[in-house]
C-alpha cells in the first residue's frame, strides 16, 4: 500500500473515532470527485440490495447534494470556503466507511409487509437489537459529521450536532416532498 494511501486511510479512521479534522487531508478535488461518486453508488447499490432498486440512485444524490450542500452554506456563512474540499472529502470518505458498517445490519433487518409483521419483529430479540444497532450507527455518523464540522467551521461541539441534526432533518423532508412518504 503506498505511502500517501495507508496516510489517508489512517486520517479517515481518526476521523471516523472522532479525532482530528478535515484539514488533516489533502486539498484534492479529484480525490473528493472520486469519493462522492463511490459514496453515491455504494448508496445506490445498497438501496437496491435493500429493495429500493428503482430510485435508490436518486435518494443516494439527494443526501448527497444535502450533506454537501449545506456544508458548504456552513462555510461559506463562516467566511472558511477555501476549507471546503477537505471538509466535503471528509464528509465523503467518512460516509464511505459509515455505509460500510451499517450494510450488513441492514441486509440483515426484516422490513415488515403489514401490521401484523410489525409486531411479529417487535418480538424478535434479533431484530430488535439490529435495529439498535443501527440507530447506534445513526448516531455515529451524526457524531462523526458534527466534529467534521466543528472542526472546519470553528463552532461548539453541541452546535455543530444541532447543524448536523438539521441536515438530517432537511433530507427527510425533501425526500418526502420528492419521493413522497416512506411506506
């Protein structure tokens, strides 16, 4: 592995454990070009793997386009837009990895067909804990992406949480509003 990549892969997984900060990576926006396209097809692939086939590529943008989005809006207010690639590569690589966490849970969780199925899993320790676990990892990303913006825009902790929280929330309503409720 060469030198630059096994530095990379280290400054990710700092991330990932909350240490450190996007500035530790490089300033290249190949590099963040490449990690958005992997990011939106792993998306992609894993919402058609989960069911989702025929518009799991457009959720995939969507919460790209909103996470990227609004980190930049983030920066930009701030007066730190020459920060943007490293915090957007951030961002993207950290998604990368959080996505690869939460897949195998996700293959594993039953998604219910009716009412019914929905008490059925209630009282399935296994599912249950699944779906704890990936609640866990809902707040992991949460956390991994408010320290990536406490870092690059120099805020609280807390409040880079509440941000981070409403970008969350920004992408569940324009899903909504584009895809309609989920089912």
């Amino acid at each position: 592995m060469a030198p630059a990549f096994r530095e990379f892969v280290r400054t990710v997984a700092d991330l990932c454990r909350l240490r450190g900060g996007p500035q530790d990576l490089p300033h290249s926006p190949p590099l963040l070009a490449a990690l958005v396209v992997a990011s939106i097809v792993l998306d992609g692939l894993t919402g058609g793997l989960l069911g989702n086939a025929g518009d799991a590529l457009a959720h995939s943008m969507l919460a790209a386009a909103v996470v990227l989005g609004l980190a930049w809006v983030e920066l930009a207010v701030r007066g730190r837009s020459a920060r943007y690639v490293q915090t957007a590569t951030a961002l993207a690589a950290c998604g990368i990895v959080v996505s690869l966490a939460q897949l195998p849970l996700a293959l594993l969780i039953e998604l219910p067909k009716d009412d019914a199925a929905v008490q059925e899993l209630a009282r399935d320790p296994l599912q249950v804990l699944l779906r704890w676990f990936l609640l866990a990892s809902l707040v992991w990303q949460v956390l991994v992406n408010a320290t990536i913006l406490h870092q690059a825009v120099e805020i609280r902790r807390g409040i880079a949480i509440v941000h981070v929280l409403s970008w969350l929330i920004a992408y569940w309503a324009l899903e909504s509003l584009l895809f309609g409720p989920a089912g």
